[in-house]
C-alpha cells in the first residue's frame, strides 16, 4: 500500500475542483456541521503547536483536544522563540498544510496528501493525552485510512481535493472567529506577552494569512495561478504549443517520449 503514495493522477478540471470547494464550504459554513468538523481542524491547529515546538527544541507534554471545539498543546519550556513560534502557527496551521496539499495535487499526488493526513494523525495520536482527543484522531485516520485502502483513483482524487478546500476554508472561518474575541484568545495573549504587539494585532495578521493561503490555495486548485501545471510521471522534455480553435485557443502539453500522463488542457479566450 506504501507504494501508492508515489502515484501520479491527473488533477480535475476546473469546474469539479469549484464543485468539491462549494460542498467543503458548507460543511464549514453549515453550524451544525461545523460543531461536528470543527474538531478535524482542531487536530490540524495543534498538530502545528506539536510539529513547531518539536523543532524548535521545545519538549512536548500533551495534547488535548476538547468537546467544545478548542484544544491545548503544553510544553516545555514555554519560553523564548521557540515558544513563540510555536504559539504563532497554530492559527495558520490548517491554512498552510492546505497550501501544500494544494501543491501537491497540482503536481498530480494526490495519494501523498492522504498519506501526510495518516501520518499527522500518527504523529498527534501519540501526544493526546484525553479519550475526546483520542477517539477525534481515530475516527479520522480510520476514515482516512479506508480512503487510501480501499478508495479508487477517483475517489482518492475527489478526497484529497475535499481535504485541501476544508483546510483552507476552516482557517479562514476560525481565523474570522477569533478577530472579533481577541482578549480570550490564548495564543494571542503568549505573542503580546513576548512582544509587546497588541493581541487584536496577531488576530489580524492571522486572518490576513488565512485570506491569502485561501486565495493562493484555490488559486492552485482551479489552475488559475499558473497557466498550466504539469502532471507527468517519468517527464522529460515537454512541448507547448498554441492551437487555435474557433473562438479560443488552447495551451497543450506533450510528452516527446509518449509516456506518462497527459498534462493539463488550458482553454482561453482568444
């Protein structure tokens, strides 16, 4: 099953990708739903805690994920820069590990954004230290891990995409959250205690982050971006040329050898 992570699959055309972006929409916009996924992004927010105190030299003592949506991740020692990077990312944690499912999906691995969720999970699972936490972090690598065992190619892809939009737009909507109560927010309060920067200041700069990473995320999702990505396995020299059909014109990709995948077709107006 390992062998999987390495696929290459062709991304989706423009219009699904906005299809599978407007359902991750509502299951964050939708409150009912949201009281259920909020968790999922809970997770994310401090798997970043984990990862960036981690490397930053910071020893990490537990992580909890709570009932009413929040979490916590203690370490130590909680000072100095490490603590305060630590601190920092976790608002931007989901946003930035949507950015890179999102790169990852334009270069066609779509397989390895699930495998990086499955080893998130592995990594947080072995920190929580409450049932909650627990059983939040097995549901969704159980959940993932049928995906990856049993899904087909389509389904993978359609996944993988799904998680990348839910990334992206759940730090936008927690980010947007939290600009409105910056005094009870906790992260805020460890950055103005370092800096002496305003706590309503961090909130910003998170919400001002959260924007752009969905801006730039779905961006790469619809290949709006970049005029074209391409997806190749074994690709070694590639042509473009312009093709001019009736009322546009079209950027293709191909590959000299005739192996591999397609590239992504890129129709314009003329």
């Amino acid at each position: 099953m390992l062998s999987m992570a390495g696929e290459i699959q062709q991304p989706l055309p423009a219009p699904e990708v906005v299809l599978i972006g407007l359902l991750a929409a509502v299951v964050v916009i939708v409150r009912t739903l949201w009281q259920i996924t909020t968790h999922a992004e809970t997770v994310v927010h401090e798997s970043a805690h984990l990862v960036a105190g981690t490397l930053t030299g910071r020893k990490i003592l537990s992580v909890k994920i709570n009932t009413d949506g929040g979490g916590a991740t203690k370490m130590v020692p909680p000072s100095g820069f490490g603590y305060g990077v630590a601190a920092f990312v976790g608002y931007i944690g989901s946003s930035t590990a949507g950015l890179i499912a999102a790169e990852l999906i334009s270069i066609g691995r779509m397989v390895a954004v699930l495998y990086l969720g499955l080893v998130l999970f592995a990594i947080v699972l072995l920190s929580v230290r409450n049932i909650f936490g627990a059983i939040v972090i097995l549901t969704c690598g159980t959940l993932l891990y049928l995906v990856v065992r049993d899904g087909t190619a389509g389904v993978d892809t359609a996944v993988a995409y799904g998680v990348t939009w839910f990334l992206l737009i759940s730090g936008t909507r927690v980010a947007l959250g939290i600009i409105r109560t910056p005094k009870d927010i906790q992260d805020a309060g460890v950055l103005a205690g370092m800096t002496f920067i305003f706590r309503w200041v961090w909130c910003c700069l998170w919400l001002i982050g959260t924007i752009a990473a969905l801006a730039i995320g779905g961006a790469i999702l619809t290949h709006a971006l970049c005029g074209i990505r391409i997806g190749f396995h074994g690709f070694q020299d590639v042509s473009v040329a312009a093709g001019h059909l009736p009322g546009r014109n079209a950027v293709t990709t191909a590959n000299r050898r005739g192996r591999g995948k397609p590239g992504i077709v890129c129709p314009f107006p003329s």
